[in-house]
C-alpha cells in the first residue's frame, strides 16, 4: 500500500512529464520544431518506474519515457521544495539537467549528445549521481537486447541492480523481443521489460497484429514471470514495478510488465495515425487519461489539497518554462561537432593480442588495424 508522500510524488512528477511535453506540442503547432513523439498518456506507467529505480540501476528508454527520465533525473525534495523533506545529495540541481535535456530535444549544443541529433537518441552516464541511463535505438524492439546486456553486466559485478526497458505492443512482434527475452529467462537476469500496449501499433489494430488474449500470456512461454496491469492506475504499476524490481534484486529473474493504456496521441504527431482510432473507443481513452485521473482521485481521499495542487503546478510550470526559453535561445551546435572521431585516439600503439596491433593515425583519423607477423619460435633448447 503506497503512503500518501510516495502518491504525492508521483502525481508531481506525472504533472511535470504532461507540462513537459505539452509544451513541445505547442511548439510543434506554431512550427518552431518539426516533428515530436508525444509521451501524453503514458504518465502513469513511466513515472512509477522512474521512481522505482535505485542509485545504479539502468534505465533504457524509448521516445514516450520522459516521465522516467524526469523522476530518474530528479531529486523530488529539490525539484518540489518543501514537500518531499531533504534532498539526497546526489543528484544536481533538477534546473540544470532540466535544461540539457530540453537543448538534447531541441539539437543544441548543451544537448547531452551536443546537438547531433534533436530527441531521446541519448546517454547519461553519471555514476557518482547514481544516473545510467542509455536512450533509444530508432528500430523499436532493438533497445530490448541492449537492455539484457546491461543486466547481464550488473548480475556479472555481482550486484543487486536492475536494468528496465519499454516497448510498445508492435515491437513485441520482432526477433529481438523473443532473444533478449529468452536469453534473459535462461541466465535469471535481472531485467524489467515493460510493454506500453496502447493497442495500436503505430496505426495497426492488436487484433491484426497477434492472436493471443494478452501479451503478458507469453512470459510463462519463457518461463518468465509476467503479468498485465492498468496502465492508467499509478498506484496498481507502483506496486506492479515493486514486486519486479524485488524479483530481480533477490535473484529471481525477469519480469515481464504489460500495461495496459489508451491511444491518446499518434506515433508521431500529424501522422494521421489516429485515424485508424474509432471516435468511441479515443472519446473512452480520453475519460480515463491518467494525469486528471489520478489528481481526482488524490484530491477525492484528501492526499492532494488545492493548496499544493497549486504549489506543485506553478513549480512545475515554472521550470518547464525556465528550461525551455533557456534552451530555445541556446547556442547550436558548431559544425565540427558533426565531425567529431566516432573511433578512439591513443597516442601510442596498444597491443591487445599477441598477433594484432592497434595502430594509431593522426588526430581526428580512424585507427587502423593490421596482422603482426607472428614472432618466430623460440630456439629449442641445448644440451650443455
């Protein structure tokens, strides 16, 4: 049963993701961006993992996740002062990587990937803030293996922290879905795989896409621990994610999550991708949008006062704003960035095996690799 602090939090940080990408929404209307994959719906799923993770855990995102990265990101005591007691010391400022994470949206060179590319195809790698934190590969169901391997790499440092990746229900449907599930099964990895079904695959309806009465049916196909649970319930996917999490920490394996949520938004926006959303079925999925949803419900058993519904929204408001002006006016980035090494440099040769040498080029070049010849056998020895 989640305390009254810890529902609290999670509406904040539920707000903070909506007043987040609400803004890019606007910002894609009035034509100062040109392409956002909208997050608005997935709130109640993304928020609770968020804040299910522990200093050290791997959080491997996709494009609507940014409601884990933001109660990843932040220390709730410093992004909402006087709510959440006191800070942990360990993470920054939240107006800090708030900004970077608008200027990575928007391509600008405080960007976490300096403005290479404008969306969530980024890393964090802090470890001393506790943050890892590898972003997106473009071809969904492609981030699941990665997320495997990086819980093979905690289960190898013989740690009890656990990798979570999502997928929507369409990437369910691809061979990387199957490996890495299967792979992590078999070595009892310590993985969350979270599927945010909304129903409809980038435009195809569930029912043309798989025969089987819920995804969740597949986990015990791997001998996987599975489940499906409200998507729009934060309460039910907080407690969804705690026994995962627990399972995975005490060395039982992976879990696989479905959550179940409307189709809000397209999978992009403009896409005409909602077309395919029979008008009954979005005016259903619009009644249960879980950021209204949940603030009735915390406003109904007294957890949420109008005083601090208000000190949550203006807060929220008010580093949404801050970051995003900030990172609109931000510089873009150089043009050598473009060009920056993709290979490491080293400034002598390094010889990783008796027959390969590492060699270097000049600065800014690839380094090149050639076959050694073989050193010839040692004498045999003499008989004095």
């Amino acid at each position: 049963m989640s305390s009254p602090t810890e529902r609290l939090k999670r509406f904040a940080f539920m707000q903070f993701a909506r007043e987040f990408d609400s803004r890019f929404e606007a910002m894609l209307l009035t034509g100062r961006i040109s392409k956002w994959y909208s997050a608005i719906g997935n709130e109640a799923i993304t928020v609770p993992a968020g804040l299910s993770l522990e200093p050290g855990d791997v959080l491997c995102s996709l494009h609507r996740d940014v409601g884990a990265i933001l109660a990843f990101y932040l220390d709730p005591a410093r992004a909402f002062p006087g709510l959440f007691g006191e800070g942990d010391g360990r993470r920054p400022e939240p107006e800090s990587l708030l900004y970077r994470l608008a200027c990575q949206v928007l391509g600008k060179a405080d960007g976490f990937s300096q403005g290479i590319e404008r969306s969530y195809h980024y890393g964090y790698f802090a470890p001393e803030q506790g943050l890892l934190h590898i972003g997106m590969i473009s071809h969904l169901g492609s981030m699941i293996p990665v997320a495997t391997g990086c819980a093979y790499a905690l289960k190898q440092h013989g740690t009890d922290r656990v990798a979570i990746n999502f997928i929507g229900e369409g990437g369910t449907s691809t061979g990387d879905f199957h490996e890495g599930l299967n792979l992590a099964a078999v070595w009892k990895l310590p993985l969350v795989l979270v599927i945010e079904n909304n129903r409809y695959a980038f435009s195809t309806p569930s029912a043309a896409q798989y025969a089987c009465e819920a995804l969740a049916d597949r986990g015990p196909g791997y001998g996987v621990a599975a489940e499906q649970v409200d998507g729009n319930d934060a309460d039910a996917m907080a407690e969804a994610f705690a026994r995962a999490f627990a399972r995975a920490r005490s060395g039982g394996g992976p879990t696989l999550l479905e959550a179940m949520v409307g189709r809000l938004r397209g999978h992009a926006e403009g896409d005409g991708s909602m077309k395919v959303v029979p008008p009954e079925e979005l005016a259903a999925y619009q009644a249960q949008d879980p950021v209204p949803t949940y603030r009735r419900w915390l406003e109904e058993d007294g957890t949420l006062s109008a005083d601090t519904r208000e000190q949550i929204e203006k807060r929220v408001k008010a580093l949404v704003e801050t970051a995003i002006d900030r990172a609109l006016d931000a510089p873009a980035p150089e043009a050598s960035v473009a060009r920056r090494p993709v290979f490491p440099t080293y400034e002598k040769e390094l010889v990783l095996v008796p027959s390969v040498i590492w060699v270097t080029r000049p600065p800014g070049s690839r380094t090149a690799c050639r076959r050694a010849p073989r050193p010839p056998p040692a004498p045999a020895p003499t008989t004095p």
